[in-house]
C-alpha cells in the first residue's frame, strides 16, 4: 500500500473523530473514510491529523467542491447527529 494513501487513512481516521463533534460509530467513520478520502487528499492535506478545528473547517470551507459522495456522508452523518 503506498504510503501516501496509509496516511491519507490516517488523516481521515484523525478527521472522523475530530472534525465532527462527538462518539462516531465504526460505521459512521468508514463511510467518512470511503468517501472523503480523495477529497481530504485533494484539499486539506497538508493538515495533521491531530488538528481538528483546521480540519473541520477545512472542508467547510470546500463544501462545495467536495465529491457528491463526501458531500452526502457528512450531511447523513449530521442529520443522524440531531436526531
């Protein structure tokens, strides 16, 4: 596995847990991590995994440039999040 994309995995897992706010399931991360991973790569890669706050605002400020598919992760992820 070429170390760009293990620690892309990494940086995403980082972004799963920090990015949004609260205990995410095992299944909310992996749907994270399948679909944001291109796009964290993409626009926020030059962020440690440790900084969420960067993170999270990081793709909110791409939203509109975020994959469909990242795009409907996280808007399922915080809909299920307030109800």
């Amino acid at each position: 596995m070429p170390v760009r994309l293990v620690l892309s995995a990494a940086l995403l897992t980082g972004l799963a847990s920090a990015a949004f706010a609260g205990p995410m399931s095992a299944d909310d991360k992996a749907l994270l991590q399948q679909q944001c991973m291109g796009d964290f790569t993409t626009h926020c890669a030059g962020l440690p995994p440790e900084d969420g706050p960067e993170t999270q605002a990081c793709f909110e400020k791409n939203m509109a440039k975020l994959s469909p598919g990242c795009q409907n992760a996280i808007q399922s992820y915080k809909q299920g999040r307030k109800g």
